[in-house]
C-alpha cells in the first residue's frame, strides 16, 4: 500500500536470509509479522523477485549491513 512497506520489505529480503526463507514460503504471513502493510499486487511483485537474486546481492553486501544468521538458520537459500 505504501512505498515505504515495499522499501522496508525489499531491505529486508536483502539483508535478513531468515525473512527471506519465510517471505518465499509465507509472504502475507511473514510480511504481516514483521508489520508490513502490503497489497495482494505488492507482495505478488515482491514473490516475483528471484529468490536467489536477493540472496547474491546479500552475499555481495559488507557484513555490517546484513542481519546475522544464527547456526541453525543457515544462510543459504533452497
């Protein structure tokens, strides 16, 4: 609905492995949890975003602006 819920939800699917597992699995759950206020046409434009391109990116990123991923949430995506 706002811009700022597509930013907000964009950064975060770069920088947090764990939100972007759930957000591909769940994206109206994950996204409502975290506070996001998306429509249907956002979170199916978010979903079209490859996975594996956000998790490059990340990977590419200084670690100091990526959230840490704890020993058994394994960074990597399936």
């Amino acid at each position: 609905m706002s811009q700022q819920a597509v930013e907000r939800a964009l950064g975060r699917l770069v920088t947090d492995p764990a939100f972007r597992r759930r957000f591909y699995r769940e994206p109206e759950r994950a996204s409502l949890e975290l506070g996001l206020d998306l429509s249907a046409g956002e979170l199916e434009a978010l979903q079209r975003v490859p996975c594996l391109a956000l998790a490059e990116l990340a990977a590419r990123l200084d670690d100091r602006l990526r959230r840490l991923s704890l020993p058994d949430e394994p960074a990597t995506d399936d």
